[in-house]
C-alpha cells in the first residue's frame, strides 16, 4: 500500500482538487476499503453546487470496494475480512441510542449531519476530521467499528452493487412508507432511478394499476418504465396505457 491517498475533495460551490492524504494506520476495530466504485447521486449534485457543509468535503456515499486492511477486533465485530466486497451504506450510527436499538440507525444524532455540527457521515464529514478519508471519491474510504457494511455477492459486480442505495430507496418508499401490496393502484411521479425500482417493487407486491409520469426529457426512461411493468406511462410524447403504444 503507498502512504499517500489521493481524493477528489470538494472545496467550494462547484470546485473540487484532488488532494493526497496519509495513509491512516488502523486500530484493531478499524479497516480501510480500497475503493472500486462510488455513485453519483441527485443529492450529490445538489450539494456540488450548493453544498450546506461548508468545509472541504470528500464526497460520495453509494461506495463499493474490497477491504484491504482489516483490525483484528473489527473483524470479530463486523464477520467481514480482508479481501471481502461490500457495500458502504453513509449512515455511522452509535449504536447506543434508541433509535439505534430500534434498528432506525438513520435517525441516530451521530450520523444527523444536518443538526449536529459533529456528525459522521460519508460523503458529508469535513477532511479535516481524521483519519480525512469520509468519502468514496477517494482511492480509500476509512471504515470505523460502527461503519454500516454489506457483503457483495461474488455473482454482483462492483458496479451493480453501487445501485444498492436507489433501489433500496425505492423499494422501501413503495413497500414500507406507502404499504403498497396486493391490488394497490399506483402512481409514481419520475422515472428516475429510484422510481423505476418502485415499479419493480409495485409490480412484485401485487399492484394492480402502476402509472409512471414525466416530463419531455424523460422519454426513454418511460419506455424503460414500461419495461420493467407499468400499466401506463403519461408525458409528452407517452399517453396511454403501455399495452395501447
């Protein structure tokens, strides 16, 4: 491994520089993953150009790679070795707290970057915390003992396991927070990613009517949309139902 680490670090409104930092040594309940790939989402480019956190920031939380370093203790903690491929999920939770013991890590003060100027997060966390490396932009991402992580099946490549985080997403608006389920009618407003995983997700549960929207741009994400099992697809260019087109 070299002692250096490069990383594309965001230092201002739409302006980044790749900086080196060193190579952090690991504690016993530590790891270091060599990156393979990191995911741009929406909320990336929103914070690119108009970033809430103000100090330089190494972005990028839909992270994927392979443990390169692992401490002897986070292995006996996490199950995971060096040389296995995870999955990063952004949130490093406490593990301690209610919402932690009620499995609803995503709302643990530790990881609420919007309300506590501490906060740890990937993708949001300032490089000037060490050991710096908060980001998958980077050739390695430090993980902590109460980093979130998901072992990659050896039949899922890197890059579609860097899809887990809008799929997911999609999934659990659709299932989770609307119930959708068997005869439920459905509409979903943006064929984006993580609204092609809800008609995916729509579909399997035993939706009965699925309708996707968009707009003039979306025109190809629409007729992915029928693919994947909508019922109707409604933007310029796309009324109907699917099986009228």
């Amino acid at each position: 491994m070299t002692e250096t680490v490069r990383a594309a670090v965001r230092t201002g409104p739409s302006t980044v520089e790749v900086r080196e930092f060193p190579m952090p040594d690991v504690p016993e309940d530590g790891a270091l993953l060599r990156m393979e790939v990191a995911g741009i989402c929406g909320t990336d480019v929103k914070m690119y150009r108009a970033p809430r956190v103000t100090e330089p920031v190494i972005m990028g939380h839909e992270n994927v790679g392979v443990i390169a370093k692992a401490g002897r203790r986070f292995t006996e903690l996490k199950g995971f070795h060096e040389g296995d491929r995870v999955f990063v999920e952004h949130y490093v939770a406490c593990f301690r707290c209610e919402w932690c013991h009620r499995g609803e890590y995503r709302h643990c003060w530790n990881t609420d970057w919007r309300a506590n100027p501490d906060a740890l997060r990937y993708g949001y966390t300032s490089v000037e915390r060490p050991p710096h490396l908060w980001g998958g932009f980077a050739e390695y991402l430090y993980l902590p003992w109460n980093a979130v992580i998901h072992r990659v099946p050896d039949a899922v490549t890197p890059e579609l396991a860097g899809l887990a985080t809008p799929l997911s997403n999609g999934i659990e608006w659709a299932l989770y927070d609307c119930g959708v389920g068997y005869g439920s009618t459905v509409l979903v407003q943006g064929p984006g990613q993580q609204g092609l995983s809800q008609v995916v997700a729509c579909r399997q549960a035993g939706a009965s009517l699925v309708v996707v929207t968009g707009t003039s741009r979306d025109a190809a994400r629409l007729e992915v949309a029928r693919t994947l099992g909508a019922d109707v697809v409604a933007g310029p260019g796309h009324p109907g139902r699917a099986d009228d087109a």
